[in-house]
C-alpha cells in the first residue's frame, strides 16, 4: 500500500515538474530577457549603481526569488497586453477612415438609404451649388475576382473628377493618371490590391459583378489596368478600385444613367452646414430625396453597421485587464505577505517605511512595465506578420505613438492598482509584529 | 561599569493594553551602558528581555521614562528619525540570521550600507573588510541558502558591523546553532567587543553564552533583579 502512494506520489510530483518546465519554456521568450537583464545588472557595475540610487535594485531582486510564480505572472501581463495592442489597432485600423475623413468633404445619398440609386443629373445641379467646389459620382459595381469570396471594392466613378475630390489621399504617378482617363476600360487600382492578386500596370483584369450584367447577358467585364495608386499617408486605405462610369453606364443591361452617391469637396469646411442644407432643400419632395452628411459621419455610421468594433475591443480588454488584476494583485499581496519577517528586518536596518512603500510599489510596477513591454513588442511583432500578408485587406493596422502611450498608462495603472494596497500594508508593518512571523 | 556613558535608560515603563487588561513590562527600570561593555541579559521567558532590547534598537518605544543614546534624547523621535538613527549607531544579529534569501552573501552584508551616501567601491571595501573579518571572504559569492547555521550568523554579524555602528544588539544569537558553533560565534563577538571595542549588548538563555560577556544583568518581570558585575 505504503509503496503503491510512493509510486503515485512520484508520478504527481513528476507530472508537476514535467508541467512546470513545460510551461517555463513556452514562456521563455517572457521571462528570458528579464534573466538577461539580471545578469547584467549583477555585472554591470553602473547599471547596478543606478538601480541603487533610484531603489530599484531590491525590488528587482524580489522578483528573481520565485522563477515560476514570476514568469506565471509576467505572462499573465504579457497576455493582456498583446491582446490590448493587437484589438486597439485593429479597432484604429477600422475607425481610419472615421478619423482620417476630411472635414472639407461630404457626401450625398438617397435619403431611403444609400444602396438606393439617384439620378445623374443630380450631379449637374449639385455642382452649381454655392461652396461646392468640385463632385465625384459614384457606384458600388459589387465586384469580384475569378471566385465571388474574392470580394474587389470596385467603383464606376466619374474619372474626371476622381483626384479634384480624393487626391489629397491618393498617390498617383502623372503618366499612369493620364492613360486611365485615356482608356475607357482602364482600371485604377490601389496598392494594397494589386499586391494581394499581383497585379501591374498593363495587366488585363476581367471582374465580374454580382449585381450589375452587360446587355449581352455577361457578367464578366473586361479592364486593363493603367495605375496603381498608393496612399499619401501610413493608414490611408488604398484597397479600393475605380474604372470609368462611361464604360459601366453605356453596358448596362439596366439601371443606367443612375449613380450611387456623390462625393463632394467644399469650398470652407466652415460652410459644410450651408451647403448640406442646400443641397438637401434642392431635392426635397422630388422621388429622389437626398441626404447629405460630412464624410466622417458617412464613414462613422458604415462601420456602425458592421457591429460596435469598439465595444467589442473594450469589453475583450477590460475582461483581459481584470482578470490579469486579480492574478497580479493577489500575486503580489502574496509575495509581499510571505515576505512580511524580511520587511520587518529592513525597517529594524534602518530602511523607512516610506522608502518600503516605494519599493513595493516599485516591484508591482515593474512588474507590469516588463510583462506589458513585452506584450506590447509581441502585439506589434504580430500586426508586422499579419500585414506583410499580401492576403491581409485592413489598411492602417499599425501600434501608433497613441496606442503605445495609452499602453504605457495602462502598464503604470496596472502596477500601481495591484502594488498599491501590499504597499499599504508593507507601510503600516509594525516592526516587532513582524520579526515575530517566520 | 567604566568608560563614557553611551545609554542611559531612566525611569522607563512599558505597558501593553489588551483587551480591557493592561500589562505592565517595566515599571520605571533604570538602566546605564557604558562605551565598550559586553553586556548579558539574561531571564526567563516573558521577563521583559527581547522587549528591552527591542527599546534598545528603536524599534519598540517606552510608554514613559526617558532614553539617552550618546546624550541625546532619543525616545521622541519619529518612526523617520528612529530609523535613520538605527541605521547610524546600531548594528542587530538575530536568532534565525534574517538574511535575505535572494542575495549572496557579500550582497546581505553590503544591505545597510545601501541607506548610506557610499560610492560603489567604498561599499565593495566596506563589504569586503567586514567578511574578512567573520572568516567568510571566500563564500562572498555564495547564496545564504548554500550555506550552514554558523556561517549564516556570521554573515549576520557581518552584516551588523559593515556600518561600523557603535551598539550591536543579539537577539539568541546562538539559539539557532550548536554548542560548538554557537562558541565560534560568542568568541567573535568578544573579539568584536575586545579588539574593535563595539559595545554589545545580548539577549540570552544559556548561562555559557552569557559568560562570554563581561557582565550579565538578571530580569525578571521587568525588574533587574540581580548584577553580575564580573569582567
């Protein structure tokens, strides 16, 4: 019986070995750098100095004591940031088009919804407004490449006017502008999608719709392409494609002599109200009734309509940050708890109670500094993967200044929320209580 | 008693309240140590010793009385000023060492001399001097976990005088280690007290302990109730 519990008992105890070790491999990459760092902070004679002077040195010690529990909690740091980094770009990623808007810019839809079509000639009429400065029809062709899941963002626009409304986002080379006007099947194409199917200039593309059929039954229509335009700037999204309304309009085997909606630049972002109105009051009561919104607001409700990304990424990461709080937080009370006999013996050396506080607050901080730093490179290492992918549509996923320093907050937060009440209670320890804890 | 006065304790009291009871420690104990003595204390449990000494190191303050420290009043002090008194004048060796189990040795010993304005290689001199002196400069490198009881102490003694205070309080200091440890131990704090003339004052329950100091006061129930004045 005796020999049958030691056996079981070995193979627990083996278990429990073999699941630490396995874990303190997946995490290596986590706790290696800390290790390194330790060493050269041992080492190193300046590096040490300076953590003396600024009291980091102790607190940096304590963390070396307990390998497992530290790489445990570290990791659990780890994962909340590098969930953080990758769901807060994304979330950027997609409000891009929100953000990056200009304020100069409006845009007018059938006022029944914006799938529903308006005539051309709203167009003419909308151009002789007072503070339009220029207008570009436009329609969803609804397009496709080869397979109907390889989705194309195609658009049938007025040539012309395409770069006088967009050309302060779009990057195009003179020449490549010139022969697109030129060629009335010519395809401008953005560089995120030539890079995905491998397109360049002069390849013949054909795409097919899934709304719109030539008179002769086809679906298939036929481009060359004749530019590929890049962004003016990191997030500008350059997954769309245009071809001439002229091609489209003249094969419809329906629908035509009808756009989309218009997409407007104004004379003074200041007179947006004005000309929205104008706009509007001119089509009022007409079968086609209008309405006009400034870009941002176009482009704010559309990504409404595919779901609150935002409350999506909130809720993950406050789900993620509250957890890991409760991991850290009672990782560190129980730390700072097993080390209650050795707090009491820095206070009997003369170390203030103050300067104990610090400490502790200090160990919980960079506690989170190191896990999240980590997380975070690890987040930004993945965004770097995902968008070298020819395959990866979102423009703009990136860890900007903004991301990385609202991370550095979260990181000062978290070490502070989670080292604040052992700090606490490392502060009011009374010396004699606690030499006599072993 | 010969030499300057370096603690005068006068008329001190201690008294603890728990719950509705109150206890009385010491009731007006008058107590004097001169610069350089050894001194024992010695009783038996709940006599009030390790409370004493506690009051000694700044680490426990008297409910009355007055306490001088190199004539300076020191039982009015804060908790800020009492700890960076303690960290200039008093050196403590406990029972069970107390060392930090995260640094080697030289690292424990250097601990003190970290609230000090020292430069990196005084530190390191400093540090050095002190292991040389226990006996201990070739296992500097060691964890305190790698070594014995009496090596452990003895880094706890080096530890104690790396800042060259003026007092060393003992707690048990031999408590924890063997007859023949425990005598290396006693030997090296009479060399201390001896030869680098630190006064030491030490909390004991072995008589054999005790006759390493050259005098040994009695306490029982907060009173002194017997002197050994023998050198």
């Amino acid at each position: 019986m005796t020999f049958l519990k030691n056996i079981i008992g070995l193979i627990f105890r083996g278990l429990g070995l073999a699941l630490k070790y396995i874990f303190l491999t997946i995490s290596s990459p986590v706790w290696l750098p800390f290790w390194l760092i330790a060493y050269l902070v041992e080492h190193i004679a300046f590096v040490r100095n300076a953590l003396i002077a600024t009291d980091l040195y102790l607190p940096f010690k304590n963390m070396e004591r307990t390998p497992l529990r530290f790489a445990l909690t570290v990791f659990a740091i780890f994962i909340a940031f590098l969930i953080y980094g990758a769901l807060t770009a994304f979330d950027n990623a997609m409000n891009a088009g929100v953000d990056l808007a200009a304020d100069d810019r409006l845009v007018t839809v059938n006022k029944i919804n914006f799938t529903q079509t308006l005539p051309i000639a709203y167009a003419q009429k909308v151009t002789a407004i007072e503070g339009v400065d220029s207008l570009v029809h436009m329609n969803w062709f609804g397009g496709y490449y080869k397979d109907p899941r390889e989705q194309v963002i195609t658009f049938a626009v007025d040539q012309t006017k395409l770069l006088e409304v967009y050309g302060d986002d779009m990057l195009l080379d003179e020449t490549h502008h010139k022969n697109w006007l030129r060629n009335q099947q010519g395809l401008l194409v953005g560089e995120l999608v030539a890079k995905k199917y491998g397109w360049k200039v002069g390849d013949r593309i054909p795409l097919n719709s899934n709304i719109f059929s030539k008179m002769d039954g086809a679906s298939v229509w036929d481009f060359v392409i004749e530019g590929v335009y890049s962004g003016k700037f990191k997030q500008a999204d350059t997954n769309g494609v245009y071809f001439h309304y002229k091609y489209f309009n003249e094969a419809l085997a329906f629908g035509s002599n009808q756009i989309g909606w218009l997409g407007i630049k104004t004379t003074d972002p200041s007179i947006n109200e004005k000309v929205i109105k104008a706009i509007d009051d001119m089509f009022v009561n007409s079968p086609f009734e209008t309405e006009t919104v400034p870009e941002k607001a176009f482009n704010k409700s559309f990504i409404a309509r595919m779901g609150d990304i935002g409350l999506i990424v909130t809720s993950s990461v406050s789900a993620a940050f509250f957890i890991i709080l409760v991991i850290v937080g009672f990782s560190m009370a129980l730390a700072i708890r097993e080390r209650t006999n050795e707090i009491g013996v820095m206070k009997t050396l003369g170390f203030t109670s103050r300067r104990i506080f610090k400490m502790v607050l200090m160990e919980s901080m960079m506690l989170a500094c190191l896990g999240g730093t980590v997380g975070l490179a690890a987040s930004s290492f993945v965004i770097k993967q995902v968008t070298s992918s020819p395959q990866f549509p979102l423009a703009g996923l990136m860890l900007n200044g903004e991301i990385i320093m609202q991370a550095i907050i979260l990181m000062v937060f978290l070490g502070l929320i989670t080292g604040i009440v052992p700090a606490i209670n490392a502060l009011r320890l009374n010396i004699i209580t606690a030499l006599s804890r072993r | 008693m010969s030499g300057k006065l370096l603690y005068d304790l006068k008329s001190v009291s201690k008294t603890f309240v728990k719950g509705k009871e109150k206890i009385t420690i010491f009731d007006k104990l008058d107590m004097s140590i001169a610069e350089g003595d050894f001194l024992a204390i010695m009783g038996p449990s709940g006599s009030g010793k390790t409370t004493l000494l506690n009051m000694l190191g700044g680490v426990d303050q008297p409910t009355g009385g007055e306490v001088f420290f190199n004539n300076s009043r020191v039982d009015t002090l804060s908790e800020g000023q009492l700890a960076r008194w303690r960290a200039n004048n008093i050196g403590f060796i406990f029972q069970f060492y107390n060392l930090m189990p995260m640094l080697n040795a030289a690292r424990n010993v250097e601990l003190p001399l970290l609230l000090t304005k020292l430069s990196s290689s005084q530190r390191k001199k400093s540090v050095e001097t002190a292991l040389k002196l226990v006996g201990l400069s070739d296992r500097a490198t060691h964890m305190t976990s790698e070594m014995s009881g009496g090596q452990q102490q003895r880094v706890a003694i080096a530890r104690a005088i790396v800042s060259d205070p003026k007092l060393l309080l003992c707690d048990e200091p031999t408590g924890d280690l063997d007859r023949k440890t425990a005598d290396e131990i006693l030997s090296m704090l009479q060399l201390l007290n001896r030869k680098f003339g630190k006064t030491i004052v030490m909390v004991t329950h072995d008589a054999a302990a005790a006759a390493y100091a050259k005098r040994t006061l009695h306490l029982d129930k907060g009173v002194f109730v017997e002197k050994d004045l023998a050198a």
